[in-house]
C-alpha cells in the first residue's frame, strides 16, 4: 500500500507541473503577443510494481530472523535474490555454516522460490548438486500436504531450511545414498556427517571444513 500511495502523489506532482507550465506559457503569450513555445517537462513513466515485487518486500518486512540465520542481497537493490546462512545450533550439523541462495521467479507468490544449497553438505535432502528437497518448494497437491500454497511466503521456507537440519527425514531423500545410509545405519550415518564437517572424505565425495566463514551483516536491517 505504501508503494502505490507514492505513485499516486508522484503522479499528482508531475500533473501539477504540468499545469504550471501551460500557465506561464498562456500569460508569456498575452504579454508579448507571440505565440511562445516554453519547454514542457514530459512526465517520467512510473511503472506499478509487480506482484513479485509487492509480495517479496511484504515477505521481508515480516520476517523475523533467528539468531541461526542471517541474510544478504547478493545484488544490491535486487530483492529478487536473497541468501540466507543457516548455522545450526544443535542437531548433526551443529557448528556449520551453510549458505542458501533463493529466488523468486515472475510468478511468486503463486509459485515458490527456487531454493539452492551452495555449500557442500552430507545431508539427505540436499545433493552434491546445490538442489534441496523441502515439502514447501513443490505445488500443493491437497490441503494439508504440506506444498506450496499462495498463502505461504518467505517465512515459510526459512522455517523448512532450518527444519531439515533439525530433523532430516532419510524417508524423502534427494541424496538417495545418504538417505539409505541414514535409514539403514544411522550410527554410520552420524560417524559420515562428522567425518564431512571435519573437511574429510566420504564416499569418494570432498567436503570443506566446518565452520565455513562467509561475509554476512549482523541483522536483516544492515543486509537492505
């Protein structure tokens, strides 16, 4: 609402302008008798702001960060790209930090974000490829499966992100091998997520280690 009330008041200023300038170029006209052509200042062209656009900044107002997570505009002045730093403070992962990138496609919000995991992790739900597997980034198919809805937002998946973390589900695993490590062996499983944390191989994959330091502000008002 804020955004619209600006262009609406933008728009009554340039119409002003607008008749100001016709004004003095009728009283230039009957003081010299000469038809007089003064420069007329053409409106500038104010787009309306997108839906997206709408719905990110309302989706940012609102949201209340964690102490475990931190945000930043990787392009500045673009909302349309946010990462976030998840550092869990319990749980396997406890000690790391794991950098994820969203962002909103033309669609949002009837559509969800495209989330990625940019730091390598052994983890079920997320592969050595970046993707994440999250309930909130597929399309509701009923009511109460957990999908996206058009009533969900941000929020929404920082809760999700730092739920997989808390409570991996080795059930719906995108990592299909560290999925059935976890169903099958959760003491190997557990020895694999430490063993990765500690920057060592595992199962022929190399993991950084933890903690990764990355650049973010302390608070979401230092990241605008």
């Amino acid at each position: 609402m804020k955004q619209l009330r600006e262009l609406a008041e933008q728009r009554k200023r340039e119409l002003e302008l607008r008749e100001k300038q016709k004004a003095e170029q009728e009283a230039e006209q009957l003081r010299t008798g000469q038809k007089v052509d003064l420069p007329i200042q053409q409106p500038r062209i104010v787009r309306s702001p997108s839906r997206r656009s709408l719905m990110i900044t309302k989706d940012i107002e609102a949201l209340e960060l964690p102490n475990t997570v931190k945000m930043r505009f990787p392009k500045q002045g673009d909302q349309r790209e946010i990462e976030f730093l998840v550092s869990p403070d319990e749980g396997y992962w406890k000690t790391g930090n794991f950098l994820f990138n969203v962002k909103f496609p033309p669609e949002y919000n009837y559509q969800p974000p495209v989330v990625k995991c940019l730091t390598k992790v052994y983890h079920p739900q997320i592969d050595f490829n970046t993707s994440v597997c999250m309930s909130t980034l597929r399309m509701a198919k009923t009511e109460n499966d957990g999908g996206w809805t058009a009533t969900r937002g941000l929020v929404d998946i920082i809760q999700n992100i730092i739920c997989i973390f808390l409570d991996p589900d080795g059930s719906d695993a995108l990592n299909v091998s560290v999925g059935n490590m976890m169903m099958q062996n959760r003491d190997q499983f557990e020895k694999n997520v430490k063993a990765s944390m500690l920057g060592q191989r595992v199962g022929g994959e190399a993991f950084e280690k933890q903690p990764i330091q990355y650049d973010f502000p302390t608070s979401k008002q230092e990241a605008k």
